[in-house]
C-alpha cells in the first residue's frame, strides 16, 4: 500500500465538527433501527434504512469534497463502497439480511477506529 502524500490542503467545511457528528448520530440511529428490526424478526420501518443510507452518502460526499476524488482508492473510502455494495445486497439477499448487516457493521468499526495512516493508505 502507498501512502497518500496530497500537495493540496484539504477543503475546508464550516461547522465540520458538528456536521460530521450530527450526520454520525442519524446513521447510527438509522442502522440501529434498521439492524435491530432485523435481528429482532420485526418488519422494518422504512424511515430506517431511508435514515441511514441519506446519512451515509452525506458523510461520504463530506469525505469526498474534503479530500477530492482520491478518497475512494484509499482504505477507509473503500472500505466504505464495500459497505454501499453490501447495502445493496440487503434488499434481496432475504434470509441473510442480518449476516450482511453484520458485516456491514464490523467494516464501519473498523474504517472508524483504525489508525490515521492506516486508514490514509491508497490501496489502488
């Protein structure tokens, strides 16, 4: 793997902070209504998987705009697109619902708590 080395500065976003935690809080919301529906053999409410998939592309186009189109070949960006592909797969995979989402959430732990250089890695 190659490390990133940008010789441009990311962009900035007013209010990043509070935007990025605001955004975290609805996708948890969103998988966790989504996730413990499943696992719990209740139907779905709508507004969960309509919650977290919103507030997924949000935080990914955040991503994108700081640090340009190079985020999606680097670990943490492609750990992510497996997630969307994954998501995907959710709607027709019916009896494996609940093992995806599993998976699903194992790579957002992952992508979220690996190490910064880690995470910065190109891998393609």
């Amino acid at each position: 793997m190659i490390e990133i080395k940008s010789t441009e500065e990311k962009r900035r976003i007013p209010y990043d902070q509070t935007i990025k935690i605001t955004l975290l809080f609805l996708h948890f919301l969103g998988f966790s209504g989504w996730y413990g529906g499943i696992l719990s053999g209740m139907k779905t409410f709508p507004l969960f998987p309509a919650l977290t998939g919103l507030s997924g592309f949000l935080l990914m186009g955040r991503e994108l705009y700081k640090d340009g189109w190079v985020w999606l070949v680097v670990t943490e960006g492609i750990l992510n697109l497996v997630k969307v592909l994954l998501l995907v797969l959710v709607g027709v995979m019916g009896e494996h619902r609940s093992s995806l989402l599993g998976i699903v959430l194992f790579l957002g732990l992952l992508s979220s708590h690996l190490p910064k250089e880690i995470r910065e890695k190109r891998i393609l």
